[in-house]
C-alpha cells in the first residue's frame, strides 16, 4: 500500500467518522496540508466515493463546503445461514447499513446437499431484484455458524449443523462476485463494535445464543481468532462433567445446556407441543411462567460460561445477542446475580440492541473496513 492509498484510507476514515465535514476540518484532525486533502477528496469525489452536500456555517469567512460519504458507491450482499428464519440475504452499502433484504424458508434444516442446490438460486434471484449494476458489488460475504479453515476456505466444524462445506461448494455460477466465509458470531461482533452498543469499547466479548452457542472475541479494536480460527467456541466450555462432550464432533457442553435447541426441547415438555425458539423468548418477556422458568434455568448455564470467560479475559463488557436479547433487562439481572456469587469481577453485561442484524452488519464490516484503509483503491 502506498502513501496515497494511506492517506485517503485516512481521510475516508475522518468523513466517515465526522460528516458531513469540511476540507479544512478533515486537515486539522489530520494534520495534512490543504493542498494534500484538496486532491485526496478531488480523487475520491471523481471516483463517487464522497460528495459535496452543500455548504456549512461560518464564523465571518467563506461558507467551507461541506462532504460526505457517498453510501451508494459500493455494495456487498450479506447473507447469514445461522439465522432462525432460514436464509437472510441482505444488500449492504458502503456505510454498512442494511438497504433491502429478504429472508427465505425452509420447513426443514438445511443439509448440506439443499444448501448447495439452493443459495446459488437465492442469491442469483436476490441480485435481480436489487437491480444494483453488479460492477458496485464487491463481495458476497456468508456467515456460517461453525469453525472456518480460511486456507482451504471451509467450514470445518458446525455439530449442530453437521456441516462440512468448502467455499467451492457455495460458488455461483453467475455473476462472478468473489465470495468469502466467516463465522457468524464474529461477525456480530464485528457489528456491534461498528453500530451497537459496544462503538465505545475496545476490548468486549460478544456472545451469540444462536444454532449453537458462540463467542466473538474483540481484544485492542479488533477480532482476535487465535491459532486454530476457534476463538471463541464457547459452547465447548466444560460448566459440568456430566455433559462433557463424548467426541469431537459430539456437542459441547455449554451447548447441551444453554442453547436454543435445549430450550425448545423443554417447551415442547412443558408446553406440550413444539414452539420456535422466537415465541419462547416472546413468551418468556410476556411474563409467561413456564417459558421464563426455561430460560432462567438456560441463563444460570449461560451466567457460568460468562463467568469462565470473564476470569480469562476480564473485558469491559460483554454483550448477548441473537434472538435471546429481545428478553427485557430483568433476565440480564438474572445472569449478573449469578455471576457475582463465583467471580471477583463482573463485567458490564448488556442484551444486544441489533439483534439478527448485527450479522449482516459485521458481514459489511468485513469487507469494507480493509478496503477503506487503502483509500478505497478498488473502486474506480
């Protein structure tokens, strides 16, 4: 990477962050002469990247003109397989924000077999609709849930799926937009350090009670994925022998105890008759008695793995998503109770305010935040 492409990565950086700004305002945050920022946003505007908006205030001068990001030069498609509707697809912008998406249903699992005959059909279908001109897309960004070998570009593990796919596996056939994998939980994470409640915090732990259970570990502003790409396969964390998993593709113990799959199966005890996971959670913020006494006994397991990470890691904060975080505050003091009885520090613990949507949020992180630092250099 060149001095230029720094330079606008810095200046993207300072608009995207502070706009609608000024020239000489970006300069100052900056510390690059006028002349130098002049050419870097005259580039970025031929380009379409940023554009003026009109003029601002002045204190007695020349009203200075103001700039912004042009959310519409580039986009990806987000598509999130984790999710308990089904498919999500969804049209990011260069601001990451969601501008259509569309879920698509299936009355049973995915398996690997209907998966590979299908999201190339979803996806195909989904960018007609959109009738965005296919030179904008950059990516096709897919979170899995499962552990993801990023030289080989597979899933490697996904018990609860019982996945084993490679990338070549999800390739379309038309159009030729690259395609990359990441886990779901981080890319939630990646969401909520971008537009949730975690802007603030550089070092936090997000956690996903989703198909399974995971963890998106952010350490110094940014996803830590350790040696094997399995940071943060928490659902593997050992909170009673009893249900220690029995082999490696057997599921982890947390997830025998805390996950949505357990919570269904004691509704449909309880209740008499199968209920999805969503109505459990509506239920339970409903006041429902049987409902709120399932999750409370799920959040004693989820307060124990909390509590194992909070010894390791001690973040700032720790923010639970996934469908669970439509739960009213009352359950987090549930978790935080249990905590303070087995830890000597408690972290700020906080339900995720995105919801589903941090995935695809994190997916438009993923790929747009390296591009930016370069100053955008792919996009002509």
């Amino acid at each position: 990477m060149d001095i230029k492409n720094i330079n606008q990565g810095l200046v993207l950086k300072v608009i995207e962050n502070n706009g609608p700004i000024s020239r000489a305002a970006i300069g100052k945050i900056i510390g690059l002469t006028p002349p130098t920022i002049s050419a870097i946003v005259r580039d970025l505007i031929n380009r379409g990247i940023v554009s003026e908006i009109g003029k601002g205030d002045s204190s007695g001068g020349k009203k200075p003109i103001l700039i912004q990001i042009n959310s519409e030069s580039a986009y990806i498609i987000a598509v999130d397989l984790g999710s308990e509707n089904g498919i999500r697809v969804a049209l990011m912008d260069l601001s990451c924000d969601i501008v259509k998406e569309k879920s698509y249903h299936e009355k049973d699992p995915f398996t690997i077999q209907n998966l590979k005959n299908t999201l190339s059909i979803i996806i195909n279908d989904f960018l007609e609709e959109i009738e965005i001109p296919l030179k904008k897309i950059l990516n096709i960004c897919i979170g899995v849930p499962g552990i993801i070998d990023y030289n080989e570009m597979k899933i490697t593990a996904a018990p609860y799926l019982n996945w084993e796919i490679s990338i070549n596996d999800l390739s379309l056939s038309e159009p030729d937009i690259p395609i990359i994998l990441e886990n779901d939980v981080n890319l939630m994470a990646l969401g909520e350090k971008a537009k949730g409640i975690a802007q603030e915090f550089d070092n936090f732990v997000f956690v996903g009670e989703r198909t399974g259970i995971g963890a998106g570990i952010i350490i110094n502003g940014k996803l830590h994925q350790g040696a094997n790409n399995a940071v943060g396969e928490i659902g593997y964390l050992l909170v009673d022998p009893e249900y220690a998993p029995k082999n490696s593709k057997d599921f982890g113990c947390l997830e025998k105890l805390a996950s949505s799959r357990v919570i269904i199966e004691k509704a449909r005890k309880r209740i008499g008759k199968q209920v999805k996971i969503m109505e459990i959670f509506k239920l339970a913020a409903e006041g429902d008695s049987v409902a709120a006494g399932i999750i409370k006994e799920t959040l004693k397991f989820l307060a124990y793995g909390i509590g194992n990470i909070s010894c390791v890691l001690n973040p700032e904060l720790v923010v639970i998503g996934g469908g669970i975080s439509i739960l009213p505050s009352i359950f987090l003091e549930e978790i935080k109770t249990a905590l303070q009885n087995i830890v000597p520090f408690v972290p700020r613990i906080e339900f995720s305010k995105l919801r589903e949507d941090s995935v695809l949020i994190g997916a438009a992180v993923k790929v747009f935040a390296p591009l930016k630092k370069n100053g955008l250099a792919p996009i002509n």
